[in-house]
C-alpha cells in the first residue's frame, strides 16, 4: 500500500486512507463535510466536545441529553459550553476511531475551520508529514437500518473541504499530486454551488434539511481546532 512517500503534505481517502498514512505522517485531518467535522466544528466551538463512535459500534452510542441533537450541524447550534456528544457516523466519526490507534495526531476540519486547522497541523507536526483523509460517501447505507458501510464513493465536498485545508498548508513543503490537485480545485470553486448542487447536498436539501448545507457552506468562519485526545474530539 503507498503512502505516497517522499512527500510533506498527502492525501488519501477514508479508512484505506487512513490505513496508508496514518503510521506515516505526523498529523491526520479528518474532513467529513455533510456532516460529521461540520458538526463537531459547531459543537467544539461551543466549548463542548464529540466522542466519535464508530459505524459499527452505533447501538452502544449513548444518547444525547436533548433528543433534538443529532448528526445534522443545525441542530446543534445551540449546545451548551460543557456538553459532550457521542456521535456515529459511517465517514467521520468512523475514521477518527480508526485514526486513534494509527499513533498520529488527529485533527477534525471542514470548510468552517480548514484555515485554524491548517495552521495547528503546521504546528503539531513540526515538520513532519501531515495527511488530509477526505472520508467520502458510502454506497448503499441506510441510517436506520444497514449493518454494514457499502464501499467508498467518493465525495465532492470532502474533496472541497480536503483542499480549503490543503491550500492553507502549500508551502509548507512538498505536496504530492493527490495533495496538489485537492488544493487546485478548491482554488477555483464557488463553494456555494458546488455544496448545493452536489449530490449529498441535493439529498440533505431535499430531504429538508437546507440549513446543514449552509453551515457547511461557510468558509473560515470558526477558530475551532477540534482534536482528538482520550477518544474526544475537544479544543
């Protein structure tokens, strides 16, 4: 498996990603767009903290003190300072569990925070390799009722988020492809459409839920370094 050696700043996508680089690099970012590291982006700038749970460890989840918070970023804009939130997710909150053992720091981005999380990537490596894992999608879940994650299908906002992060680092040193082209495409989109006209942002949009995509929308809004320290994701 390549883990694109040789190079400072890499990319590779969800827990084959991680697999890849994670004994490799310093620092592993996280970004899960709709909605995993949108959604503890608002909570840890809240002052609370997430717990990521593992997809298939979703039934031991404890369940939140309000009902009404859940994996949507919307519904969480109101938690208070102090909460800590245990949240499933087949993508994010997935990757960071398998990220915990891999040895790297762990950091969680998206498009709100991709600059703060940029730059404390740049510190906490001191020099050392830093690995951005877009997570993806993945192909025939069902919230309520799969076992199993399908395979990866990659996602366009994860690939926006990777590069808003990405492009935040250039120049820190040397970029592999993968890397370079995230941050490229990033450079040239209109983070508004592409949000909303992409698939997951059809979905959520459709299914009612326009408010996740416009925080999720929002670029560089939030100071909110969210890391992974004893199985919490906390500033």
């Amino acid at each position: 498996m390549f883990g694109q050696e040789g190079y400072r700043l890499r990319l590779e996508w969800g827990p084959e990603g991680v697999a890849a680089l994670g004994e490799q690099c310093a620092v592993l970012v996280v970004v899960d767009v709709l909605s995993f590291s949108t959604a503890v982006d608002v909570v840890v700038a809240r002052g609370g903290a997430v717990r990521p749970v593992h997809w298939k460890d979703r039934a031991s989840a404890a369940p939140p003190a309000d009902p009404s918070w859940t994996l949507r970023p919307s519904s969480l804009v109101s938690v208070p300072a102090g909460t800590v939130l245990e949240l499933p997710s087949a993508n994010g909150a997935t990757l960071c569990a398998l990220a915990a053992s891999t040895g790297a720091i762990v950091l969680a981005g998206c498009l709100r925070n991709a600059r703060a999380v940029a730059a404390a990537a740049r510190e906490l490596a001191a020099g050392g390799p830093i690995g951005v894992v877009p997570g993806g999608e993945r192909w025939g879940v069902n919230l309520a009722e799969s076992e199993d994650a399908g395979p990866l299908r990659p996602a366009v906002e994860d690939l926006l988020g990777a590069g808003a992060v990405m492009s935040s680092l250039l120049g820190y040193g040397s970029a592999s492809v993968e890397a370079a082209l995230a941050a490229e495409t990033y450079a040239w989109a209109s983070v508004d459409d592409v949000l909303a006209g992409c698939v997951s942002g059809r979905e959520l949009i459709a299914a009612g839920h326009a408010g996740d995509v416009t925080l999720a929308s929002e670029v560089n809004v939030s100071t909110a370094v969210p890391r992974l320290t004893n199985g919490l994701l906390h500033a």
